[in-house]
C-alpha cells in the first residue's frame, strides 16, 4: 500500500532538503505497479491554484529525465488540459510524435525526454479540481483500452493519497489561521499582505531549487507555509502589539518572543495531530522559528548566521520585508519597489540572503503581476 511515516527530529536548526513525503512515497508507489504496468515509465502529479489559474509541478518519478521540473504553466493556455478540468474527461495519447499537439512546447519536451504515449487523469475531489496525474510511457501504443482500464483503480489511489497529503497541509493552515482569529490578531498583515509575500517566497523558492536539487514538492509546501511565519503574535500582549509608536527595548523583547511562542504552537498542533515527522510540518517549523534570524548572525531568537539558518526562514525573511516595505501602514507610506530593492540590496549578505535579493530582484516583472492581482482592497 502506498502509504507510511518518515521520522524527523523536532527540532531542525540546519537546513535540510525535503524529499521525503509524497515523492517518496509515489516512487516507491510508481516500483510497485511496475510489476504489473512495465511500461510506465513515468507517474506525475501536478496541482492546481485556482487564485492564479496556474497548474504547477509538484512530484514525479521518472525512469527518464522529468520534463516538467520546476514548471509552471496558466491552465487557461493549456487548452486540452483545460477542457479535461472543466468536463472530468481522461485523455489517451498512443503517438505523440505524429499527435496533433494543441501544446507544442509541452509534447516536444515529453518526445525528447523519450516518452511517446500517454495517459492523463484530471484529479477531482468532492467535485472540486486539484490537478492531474500523468502517465507516460518509452512505447508508443502502450496505453490500449485494456491498460486504461486496468489504470482507473491505479489512477485513484493516486489521487486519494494527494488529496489526503493536500488535506493535511490544508489542516495545519487552517488550525494555525483559526488560533489567530479566535485572539483577533490582525496587526499589519492584511491578507493581501499574506497573499503577495507567499507568492514572493514561491517567486525566490522555484529559482533556487533546480540549484540546490530541491523538490517541487518543497516548493509548494514553502508557498503554502510562508503566510503562518507570525502565528506566534498571538501571545504578545495588545498593548505591545498595537502599539502605534516605536517599541522601548524592553517592550522589543517581549516581541521577540513570539517566534519560540509560535514554535511551541506548531509542535503542540503536531503532537495533537500526530504529525510530528511528517515533512510538511519540517518546513513549517523552519519558517516560524528562523523568519527573524540575520546572515551575519545578529537575528533572533538563537542568533544564528548563514547556513545554520534553514533555506525556508531565509526566504521568508526577505519575501515578508519586501512586501512589508511595499505597503501602505498605519504608520507609513509604500516604498517604491527600487527603494525596497535598494534597502534588501544593502543589507544583503548582513540580514539577508544574497541570493534570494538577487532573485527577487531579477524578476521584476512577476512582482508588478503579484502585487495588481492581489491588491489591498477596504476589506483588507
């Protein structure tokens, strides 16, 4: 059965590539129906984000090269896949080098990577889309009604245990989200705020993972977690955290506090959950417990420097600042993005991490498109 439990220890200070999780888990899936469908050659899934229209990789295991790493592509643009969403349709191809691609770039990625047939499922849960799983195979023809139909059982195991592993992360958001609206904190992260810095994490996450050798999977699950770097605030006084003017040092130290707060949150929703080794809670912990950590060491809470501070706190830093100093405040006015990227730039390599300034820096134009389509609004 597909399925199973890695171990972690609770407390991760050093960054450590996440690749374990559903990808393991769906090789070790994709070993076990060999025995029976020798042909297949590749099982992916890819997730869909119904905020942005887009359809992202998220985990592959590939005999060949995988095509699609990293990738991102507007379901609207992908016109047969699109069509499978709307109407829950399967598709067959047993010839895609002579198949009248409706997607040039993405067929011709498959057929050089050697695949030449397959066999796609649209991913549907209580009749709401999550994406697609792909099958591919080295043979043309391979995909014969027969196949198919032996699939169908394969196909919804698929599925079940990526809705299962979509829910669990949803369930950890949502325990967090809930703790922070029973104590009514909203401080100055609106939701537009916690929209626009997640999608800058993500921006800063999928450029650096084909460098390090990190997942998509990983990729999501920094995007997903980004938001829920604060949840610890709720236990800073409302005296302190609402207070309109500049803190004394001993009220910052109060602050300060609530980053081992919001580490003590997540491991008690763990314990409660019964989640504690699970990956997905890993990557949660890095964000909360290394948001406020500095390059150069002289962060908070443990002061760590460089590498010791996890790749997810890094990136969460820099995504959380940028778009703190491009936003209107009670207190203050938006910066310009080149003021913002002016300050992120001096501080690199002393706050910051060099590289993802620099990548946030390099995408200029994906910035502009996060910060109209999730503009503050009055309800914000």
């Amino acid at each position: 059965m597909w399925s199973g439990r890695g171990t972690a220890p609770k407390v991760v200070q050093n960054f450590r590539p996440v690749h374990q999780g559903l990808a393991e888990r769906l090789a070790c899936f994709h070993d076990e129906i060999k025995r029976d469908f020798d042909g297949i050659n590749r099982l992916a899934i890819a997730i869909y984000d119904p905020e942005t229209d887009l359809l992202k990789s998220f985990v592959d295991s590939s005999e060949g090269d995988n095509p699609f790493e990293h990738c991102v592509a507007r379901l609207s643009e992908l016109t047969p896949l699109a069509t499978l969403a709307r109407t829950g349709g399967r598709r067959v191809i047993n010839d895609m080098v002579n198949h009248p691609a409706s997607t040039p770039a993405h067929a011709r990625k498959l057929i050089e990577a050697g695949y030449l047939s397959s066999y796609t499922v649209p991913l549907f849960h209580k009749g709401t889309f999550h994406g697609f799983v792909f099958f591919n195979s080295f043979q043309c023809g391979y995909f014969t009604p027969g196949v198919v139909q032996r699939l169908r059982a394969v196909a919804e195991v698929v599925s079940l245990n990526t809705i299962m592993e979509l829910d669990a992360v949803r369930m950890i958001q949502a325990a967090v989200k809930t703790v922070r609206q029973i104590s009514r904190v909203r401080d100055e992260e609106t939701g537009a705020h916690l929209e626009r810095m997640a999608r800058y994490a993500r921006l800063i996450a999928l450029r650096l993972a084909p460098r390090l050798g990190l997942s998509d999977e990983w990729v999501e699950l920094l995007f997903q977690f980004a938001p829920l770097h604060d949840v610890g605030k709720i236990a800073v006084p409302d005296q302190i955290l609402f207070k309109p003017g500049r803190l004394t040092p001993e009220e910052f130290e109060v602050m300060k506090t609530h980053v081992a707060k919001g580490s003590e949150i997540v491991d008690t929703m763990a314990d409660t959950f019964r989640i504690g080794g699970a990956p997905y809670v890993r990557v949660l912990r890095n964000v909360v417990a290394h948001h406020h950590e500095a390059i150069d060491g002289s962060g908070y809470p443990c002061g760590l420097s460089g590498d010791a501070i996890s790749l997810e706190g890094r990136i969460t830093a820099v995504a959380d600042v940028f778009d703190a100093l491009t936003s209107v405040r009670p207190y203050k006015a938006a910066w310009t993005t080149a003021d913002a990227f002016a300050f992120l730039t001096e501080q690199s390599g002393k706050k910051f991490d060099p590289a993802a300034v620099a990548i946030l820096k390099d995408n200029e134009a994906a910035i502009v498109d996060i910060q109209r389509q999730f503009a503050e609004t009055p309800l914000d």
